[in-house]
C-alpha cells in the first residue's frame, strides 16, 4: 500500500506544474531501486527503515523535479532505443524523436560495402554512435568514431561507451576542425538548432545551452557549420544525415544543395519534420 500512496502523492504534486504521471513512476522504481515495470508487476515489501529512506529520496526527488529538473538528471539515466544511458548536467539528454534518425541511418549502411567508416559529430552522451555500433554488431562492420568537445560532455561519452562495451572511437575536437584529412563514409550529426532566444520548456534550461542553441534568427549558424564539415569529411557518395527542427527543412536542404544530392526530409515519431538525408556529390 505505501507504494501506491507514494506514487499518487507524487503524481498529484507533479500535476500542479502539468508534469506527466509517468514521471512520478520513473522517480519512485529510482528511489526503490527497480525498474518502472517492476514497479507494477511485483509486491513490493519494504521494511520500515526503508520506507522512511524511500520516502526521502522520493520526496527530494520529486521537489527537484518541481523546479524544472529533468528526470533523467534526477535518476542519472535515459532510454535511447534499446539501451539506458547515463547522464548528467553538462550533457543533452538523448530523445526519443532522435531514433527514427538512427533507423534511418542503420538502412541505409546496407548500401556501403564492409568496413563502413562513420562519424558522429558532437556525439554527447553517444547514443548515436552507440546505438549503431551496438546495433550493427556481428551484422557488419562499422567504424564508428563519435567527435566531441565539451569536458563535461565526454565524461558521459566515456562513461556511456564502457557501460556497453562497444567499440567506439572517441575524439575530442569541434565539428569544424576535427579528423582533419580524413574521409569516411557516413556522418551523423544532430547539432545545436534552437534559435538564440526561443522559448523552450524550463527543464531546457538545465541542459548545457550551448548544445542547444544554433545561432541567431533561424538557429542555422551550428547546422550550417556542420554541413561544411560533413562536405569535407564524407567521400563522394558518403551518407549525411543531419537533425534540425521542423522549420528548418528547406534550410538545410537549400545549404546541401551546392554539395549533395539525393536530399530528403524525414519525419520523427511524432510525425514532425526532424531531420535530412543526403549524399556527397560524386
């Protein structure tokens, strides 16, 4: 019973700032130390001792969460596909509108003859890179190499790849500059895109700025510098596929144009524009 008066204590006091339910689920299997299904498949039996810890960590926790803070920074982790990543502040938290770019991606890698030679440009917590890397294995073979150049950034990275023990190369550089002279076959980016000075929700603001906004008016100063790297770094032929926000399709697709064909907007999971494909101009 006291799972249950917790969680409806939890969810009422999210309600007052119109923070989902789920959340005040994802707060309590934290604070249990169980999964979210665990926390309605199984009885749960808890000592006094640990109802009273339980309560402290998810009353703190739940106070956290009313001032903004993210979940995933509260319970130290986020779902990316089929993998938990660790975060933190100094890193974006990965989303899910961000994996119908990975699938994407993971189709169209069946074109390339093995070994295939991939980049992920400002990788952060590496769920990009990860996820390819971890979903491509024993299938074919990729070279995944994830580029960033944040400190705070990288500790996750680092932390992210050893936690799933996939063979990712890391380099810290900006997109700009990094892997000079060399060539691959894919580059994946989603760089920051948020115009300078747009509203965002008041989690956003926790989250390190500078991996959020691309730049002034249409926020295409971050993306534009990405495709310039995306044009020095990919062979002819080699896949692009940049994220951006949905206003900025015809932007990205005008800025590929000079450089790439076969340029096509997608849609993410929730039928938004989200992101562009392309390919270096042979």
């Amino acid at each position: 019973m006291i799972v249950k008066d917790l969680l409806k204590l939890g969810k009422d006091q999210l309600a007052t700032k119109n923070i989902a339910p789920v959340e005040a689920e994802l707060l309590l299997a934290h604070a249990l130390g169980v999964n979210r299904m665990e926390l309605h498949s199984r009885v749960i039996e808890l000592t006094d001792e640990q109802i009273s810890e339980t309560k402290e960590i998810y009353n703190q926790a739940i106070a956290e969460r009313l001032t903004g803070k993210p979940t995933q920074y509260i319970v130290g982790s986020a779902s990316f596909r089929y993998l938990e990543y660790e975060v933190g502040p100094g890193v974006l938290i990965p989303r899910p509108e961000t994996e119908s770019l990975v699938d994407e991606v993971l189709h169209q890698l069946n074109t390339f003859a093995d070994p295939v030679s991939l980049v992920d440009l400002e990788s952060g917590t590496g769920a990009i890179a990860i996820s390819i890397a971890s979903e491509t294995a024993g299938k074919k073979v990729v070279h995944v190499v994830a580029v960033e150049k944040s400190d705070e950034a990288l500790v996750w990275l680092q932390k992210n790849i050893t936690k799933h023990d996939v063979n990712v190369r890391v380099v810290q550089g900006d997109a700009a500059t990094a892997l000079e002279g060399i060539k691959c076959d894919v580059v994946v980016a989603n760089p920051p895109y948020l115009p300078d000075g747009a509203q965002i929700p008041q989690e956003l603001n926790f989250e390190p700025a500078e991996a959020l906004f691309g730049g002034p008016a249409t926020g295409m100063s971050a993306p534009s510098i990405f495709i310039q790297a995306a044009v020095r770094l990919l062979k002819p032929g080699g896949l692009f596929a940049i994220e951006h926000n949905e206003l900025q399709g015809a932007l990205i697709s005008k800025e590929l144009s000079e450089n790439f064909e076969t340029i096509a907007l997608h849609k993410d999971l929730t039928d938004r524009p989200r992101f562009t494909t392309a390919r270096r101009k042979i």
